[in-house]
C-alpha cells in the first residue's frame, strides 16, 4: 500500500495499512557513528522492568525502503519512521490536529501566516538540542528539486519561512492554504547530522537520529528492524523498552510465528480473523480486534497506455468487475464496497456519486461503442485481442484473490487478464514510479484531509512529483483542489469536495474495489490498548506488559 499521509499518528502500520513486500536479505552492520550526547536530560519513565520481558515483537510483512520518513511513500518504511521522527504536529486518536514538536501555534494574516512556538526540551537522540533551525532545513529540503521525494509539492506553496527565535519558526502563503497546519506533521530532520549531504547515499537512511519515542538500534535488511525506547523523549519514555519490526511476507508463516511465541502483535488475514482464531486457547492467549481499515483497494489504469484513454473503456471495466463476488470471495465478507478516495461517513464524503454495479452487458455496450467485438469467445478490435497485465506486490493473499476474481469477471466478456506479483521495492521504483505498467492492484491510505487526495489526482501531481502515478490530468478537478485549499469555510470545501468526487467517479481514473477491514491481534500480556478511530497503535508508546 502506498502511504500518502505524512503526519505522524503512529496508528500502526500492519493494521491500518494493510499490504505487501519483503525486501532484499542484506546484514547491514549497526554502528555508532553519531556524536555522543552532549547534554542530555535525565531519563524520563525508564522501567528497568526488573528482568521481565519489556520488548514488543511486530509483525510486518515488507522491509522498509529507507529510513528517511519523508523520501519514502510505502506503509512499512511509514510505520517505522513514525517512531523515529515527529513532526511539528501531529493526529490524535480522533483525527484531531494536537501539539507535537511545536507546544502550540498562532494563525494569521487571513490564514496566510502559521507561527510556529517550538518545544524547547527537545532532544535528537545524539544528544544535540533540536531547534528553529531544524524545521527550515526540513522545510528547505522538502522544495529542493534533487531531494528525491513524492511530498514536496505542498511545501513548494509556501511563500516564505523564516526563524523568528531559537524556538519561532514562520510560514507565510501567498494565499490562504487550508491544508496548511496539517502538512506541518512531515518527519522533521537533523539538520547538523543531513546539511550539505546525498540524500540517496547518507548513513541516515540505514541508521537514522529523530525526536521520537523511539531510536534506531538495528537493521537487518529482509529480516528484522530494531527499535529502542528513547529515554530522553520530550512526552515521556516509552514503557516498551524494545520495538522488534519482523519481516515476514508469507502471513501463514507470520501467524505460525504469532501462535509459537515469535510474534506479539501482527495483522491477519480473513481466513486467519474468521477460521483460524476462534478457539478458547486463542482467545485466552490474545486480543482481535476489527474495524474499517483506513485504506482502500483499487485497480489503476495507466493512462498513458492507449488501451486506457477512453473513459468509456474504463467504465466498462468497473462495470464488468463484480465487488460484492471479490469482498466475499478475497475478504471472506470482510471489507465494504469502495466508490472513490474519501473516508466514508466524513463530513466530505460524498455518498451520492456514479456507482458501477457489476453489469457485464453494460461493459459489452461501452466495449462495442469503442470498436471492440466478441468473436469466438474473444474481445477484438482489428484482429487485435483485448488483453492486460495486472502488477500486485507480493505478500498479499487477499489482493491476489481479487486480482484472480478479476481475472475471471473479465474472462466472461472476452478479455484477457494477466497477473504479475512482484518484489514490493522493485515494482514502485522501476514500474510504478517509471510509468512501466498496465493496471496494478494496489492500496492508499485515507485520511482524515480531503486535500490529501490532490497528491494522487492533480495533474501537477503525476510522478515523480507527487504520487499520481495513473498520469490522471483533469484541469476541471485540479481547479476545485486550488478553491477547496484556498477556503477556510468548510461549507464550500464540502461543495468542492463534493465535485471532486463526482468527476473522479465520472472518469473513473481507477476501479474502485473494496475497503477492507482492519484485523489487528495483540498478545494479551500487553495492556494499555485503547481501541479508537485511529485504531489502536496510535499510543502504542503507553502500551506495557502485565506486571510493569
């Protein structure tokens, strides 16, 4: 899945995102090249724990890219670096935008200027002080165009940042920007450790320094990544001294893992939550937990590819795609039908838009408008056959099942459907990223900014910009993003969201496929788990073993 929020909400990452990979098996050697602390504060909370287990066993099934939050936008890469780094602000349990590294924050000018008041009992976890000064070099990287990052355009819209004090920093805008305070949530970096350096090649990227509730220990590539409690952390230490990230793409072999003692918390599969999980011996050992996961499934078209330029085409294809067969079929009746990128049940969600219900007649109609023909059992156009290939990535049994469903459903008016699962690493940076592709059965998050949807629909956008790798340009739709980011009445951001929706839904950029529900287990030796709509990782830095 592809992680389009940058704000930190350490809602973890295996059950609110659910996907994916597993990377290459390299050992790379922990060592500690940072400078020793300098002036450190005492310790906050630290449990010694008396010998007692005191480290959490997470089970994620694709190894991060790198360890630079913001030059990444997979899920794993996402969940580890929450830990690492904070932003100036970040989401709390209920979407709320709450005090991060800023304490607080004054808004003005007619929303144009954001002034930001830093915490001053901040430290990088080498021991140097984190200050104004850190927050433009971040700002200055993030609109550096050879900073390899999809999140530079909202901070390419500010106008002028500048420290007013070690702890002040400003933003100003040119125009009002309401998304503004929520970009602020971005990973914040080092600058003495980051200044003058390749981002593409910096020890960073495998042994990173932040802020966060956590710091790097290890990291061996395909296998494990290593997390250890900050100490000095600024809100208190973490009361899980250990944050172990173990890398295993097979989910039978991750649940073989959680059943004999090797996994403590991990996401499962709906045949795992519905067959595998229900006895009195399970339950007493462990906690499930279920809800609508923040992300939703899709096939996206390159539309690039002549086969996907006409939207009639693309509306033939969600028509011939039956989501009720692929949720009862791949999920086991654990997910919700899909019909756009907003979050169901917002205040911006429009419920009323163009729905394809399966309706395989109808997609021959369109089909034959366009030239295309059956003729023994096969879809052709000047003698030329109606075929695709769909990239997944592997590691996920139930998106492989939709892609098969899929597969199927098509089969049935004549077209012909190929599947290529492929190494997570490999299919974003050279197919995705590079535009090399037909369709792929992917996943995004969703979040509680409807303005995060411009990253993947705006033509200013399209990759290596932003994330809009499909190459969707809708000049209509990119005009309501600017009305909508540039009012802060929530009235006409809904009338622009509104809009959105039913343009995207009329041009069908993807076929909308299903929301699936989150199923997350706990050991139940671990406690202080409150479950909200943010799931439950979002306070996992409160999470202790029985008998701390």
């Amino acid at each position: 899945m592809i992680f389009k929020n940058k704000i930190k909400s350490a809602y973890v990452w295996p059950f609110i995102i659910i996907i994916l990979l597993t990377g290459v098996f390299a050992l790379i050697l922990r060592a500690n090249f940072f400078h020793k602390p300098q002036s450190l504060p005492p310790a906050k909370n630290v449990n010694q724990n008396n010998g007692k287990k005191n480290a959490l066993i997470i089970g994620l099934p694709a190894d991060a890219t790198n360890l630079i939050g913001n030059m990444a936008a997979d899920a794993p890469t996402a969940e580890v670096t929450s830990q690492i780094y904070d932003g100036l602000v970040r989401y709390n349990r209920n979407f709320k935008i709450v005090p991060d590294l800023a304490k607080s924050w004054k808004i003005g000018n007619g929303g144009k200027t954001i002034t930001f008041y830093l915490r001053h009992n901040v430290y990088w976890q080498n021991g140097q002080k984190f200050t104004a000064k850190d927050v433009l070099f971040t700002y200055r990287l993030m609109v550096n165009p050879k900073t390899p990052t999809p999140y530079s355009a909202e901070y390419l819209k500010v106008y002028k940042a500048r420290i007013i004090g070690r702890y002040i920093f400003r933003v100003t805008y040119k125009k009002p920007y309401a998304p503004a305070l929520s970009s602020w949530g971005l990973s914040i970096l080092p600058e003495a450790l980051l200044k003058g350096k390749d981002l593409l090649t910096t020890k960073l990227r495998s042994h990173p320094v932040g802020t966060g509730p956590y710091e790097f220990y290890k990291w061996i590539h395909g296998y494990e990544i290593i997390l250890k409690a900050n100490p000095h952390y600024f809100m208190g230490a973490p009361h899980i001294k250990r944050l172990t990230y173990k890398i295993v793409p097979d989910s039978s072999t991750m649940f073989l893992m959680l059943k004999s003692n090797g996994i403590d918390y991990m996401g499962l599969t709906p045949l795992q939550y519905r067959y595998e999980t229900g006895g009195k011996k399970f339950n007493s050992r462990y906690k499930k937990y279920i809800h609508p996961s923040l992300s939703f499934t899709f096939l996206g078209y390159n539309l690039l590819d002549p086969l996907f330029k006409s939207v009639k085409i693309r509306r033939a294809l969600s028509y011939a795609i039956n989501k009720k067969e692929i949720i009862k079929g791949a999920l086991l009746g654990l997910g919700i039908k899909c019909y756009g990128p907003f979050m169901p049940g917002t205040y911006f969600y429009n419920k009323n838009v163009k729905k394809y219900g399966y309706n395989p007649h109808k997609a021959l109609q369109l089909l034959n408008k366009k030239g295309w023909r059956l003729k023994n059992g096969i879809l052709e156009k000047g003698g030329r056959p109606f075929k695709f290939t769909i990239l997944t990535p592997q590691g996920n049994s139930e998106r492989l099942a939709a892609a098969e469903i899929i597969q199927q459903n098509l089969k049935k008016i004549g077209i012909r459907v190929g599947i290529r699962v492929m190494e997570w690493t490999s299919l974003i940076s050279e197919f995705i990223m590079k535009k090399r592709f037909q369709t792929v059965l992917l996943g995004f998050t969703i979040t509680p900014n409807p303005y995060d949807n411009a990253s993947i629909f705006m033509g200013s956008n399209i990759v290596p910009k932003g994330l809009n790798f499909t190459s969707f340009n809708d000049p209509e739709i990119d005009g309501l993003f600017r009305k909508a980011r540039g009012t802060f009445n929530l009235k006409k951001q809904r009338k622009y969201y509104f809009e959105i929706q039913r343009l995207i839904a009329k041009e069908e950029p993807y076929t909308f496929l299903y929301i699936p529900y989150a199923m997350p287990v706990v050991k139940r030796t671990v406690k202080g788990i409150k479950p909200a709509p943010a799931g439950i990782g979002y306070n996992i830095r409160e999470w202790y073993y029985a008998g701390q």
